[in-house]
C-alpha cells in the first residue's frame, strides 16, 4: 500500500494498472489527487504511454487533455512501460491488444511537451531480431533529439514462463549485457541507462555497472508483474544489499529520487539536493 511504502521514506510512487474494461477516467484522476493530498512530498509517476491512450479513447478525450487533466491531479512524470518493441510484426504477435509504435511514441512526444519527463523501456529476448532491436533504439533516439524529455532508458529481458510463449528460453547473461552496452552506445542522448535487477538478476546488473549503466533500481518492497510471469529474483531488496552490490563493482552508491538528484538521509529527515 502506499502508507507502507511511505513508512519506508519512499521518495516515488510508481503506479501501472493494466488496461481496465470498467474502471471510468475519473477514478484515476482520484486516485492521484487523494494521493498527492495525502504525501504531497512524494512523486508520482504513473501510467504508461499504453494506458493514457487507453484512458484517452474510454474518455473520448484527446491524448493531450488527458495528460492536462492527469497532470493536474498530481502526475509528476510517466513511466516507460508498454513499448516493448516498436516494429508492427512483433507487435502483432505479442501484444496486438496495444497501441502500435508509432501511438506510442506520439503519446510521449505530448507529455514531453506537457513538460512530463517519461522513462523508455525495450522487451527483449522473444521473436523480435537484431533489425528490430536497432530499429526500437533509433526511434526513440530521435524523439529523444527532438523533445529531450526521456530520463532514462531501461531494456527488459523477457520471461517466458507463465506466457504463450513459454516454449522459448530466457535470456542468456551475455545477451543481457550486450544490450546494455548497445543501448548506452546509441543512445547517447538519454542521460541514464538502468539495469533493472528484477529482470536481469542481483548479479547481472552488478556486472552491468561497468558495461553502460548507471542505475540497478531499486529497493523494491514488493514486484509482482515480472514475478508472475516466472522471475526468480528477490522480491525487494534493502539498502545495504545494494549499496554492497554497487560497491563490489567499482561504482560509486548515491541515493537518488525520480529527477536523479542525491537523497540525503539522517536519523530524522531526508532531504534532496537541489
């Protein structure tokens, strides 16, 4: 829950809800004002490109007034998730119920230019090729040359247990850091690459640290979408594991909060440079 959460001195909420065939509009616009009322010190990034397009056509509202009206009930910024990979004929086999890659992309143009910094994500390992990969980063490069409103840029390897794909292996370690070190190459203008420790395992985003990322993310009190789909990883991860694991790979731990500015914590307060 989020007062749980809060008890942790979180400094985000992080909230993807799927798409809904009944909730109305307004019930997200609730959710985030009631909890921006109640922890308005903490950032709220929610909903992906995916679901705001979604939001956008159960509201019969432009993709532009719903983030307005998103916004001002309290959205700080968006996550990456739903792009998985943006070529059309992958698309039509693993997720043909979504946006395609081109809505995708013009639904982050829009909340760049609604000053919503997004985050960007790429799922890969399942029957997308090498083409497609490259093809997935260059676009999002020149969006990003053209709004500069992306943060930071996370591949996800995919789990196939639990899916219609489950007869395909799972990513090899070295697959994993290939694409770590690719994506922090090409896309030189997105100022963070996250090896996200969920998906790519404590051990591999250790090691990532020194291929091209700046980030594993993080203490994580509870992951249930990947864990779902057959991850085998903890399921949080406290302070001090990390601070180990960053350590032991040569890098510098510092605390950050959803705008990469140091988190300072004491006894009493937690306070972010500015």
């Amino acid at each position: 829950t989020a007062a749980s959460g809060h008890n942790e001195a979180v400094t985000e909420f992080h909230i993807v809800g799927g798409l809904h065939p009944d909730l109305p509009f307004q019930y997200f616009l609730d959710l985030c004002l009631g909890l921006k009322q109640r922890f308005p010190h903490v950032h709220l990034k929610a909903f992906t490109m995916v679901e705001i397009a979604y939001l956008a056509k159960r509201a019969k509202l432009s993709i532009r007034e719903t983030l307005v009206q998103l916004k001002a009930a309290g959205i700080d910024s968006l996550p990456g998730g739903g792009a998985e990979i943006f070529a059309d004929r992958v698309r039509h086999i693993i997720c043909d119920h979504k946006i395609d890659g081109d809505q995708w992309l013009d639904t982050a143009r829009t909340a760049h230019q609604l000053g919503l910094k997004s985050n960007a994500t790429m799922l890969y390992g399942h029957v997308e090729n090498n083409e497609d990969r490259v093809d997935h980063l260059l676009r999002l490069r020149a969006l990003q040359d053209e709004t500069g409103g992306f943060q930071t840029f996370i591949p996800l390897a995919f789990h196939p247990d639990n899916t219609p794909l489950q007869h395909l292996p799972k990513t090899t370690g070295m697959l994993d850091i290939k694409q770590i070190a690719i994506s922090r190459l090409v896309l030189d203008n997105f100022p963070h690459i996250k090896a996200y420790w969920q998906m790519l395992t404590p051990k591999i985003a250790q090691i990532s640290l020194r291929f091209g990322a700046d980030d594993i993310d993080g203490t994580v009190i509870e992951e249930k979408i990947y864990h779902d789909a057959g991850a085998t990883t903890p399921q949080g991860m406290r302070r001090q594991e990390l601070i180990r694991l960053i350590r032991e790979a040569g890098r510098e731990p510092v605390e950050r909060d959803t705008l990469y500015r140091p988190v300072i914590r004491n006894e009493t307060s937690v306070t972010v440079a500015v």
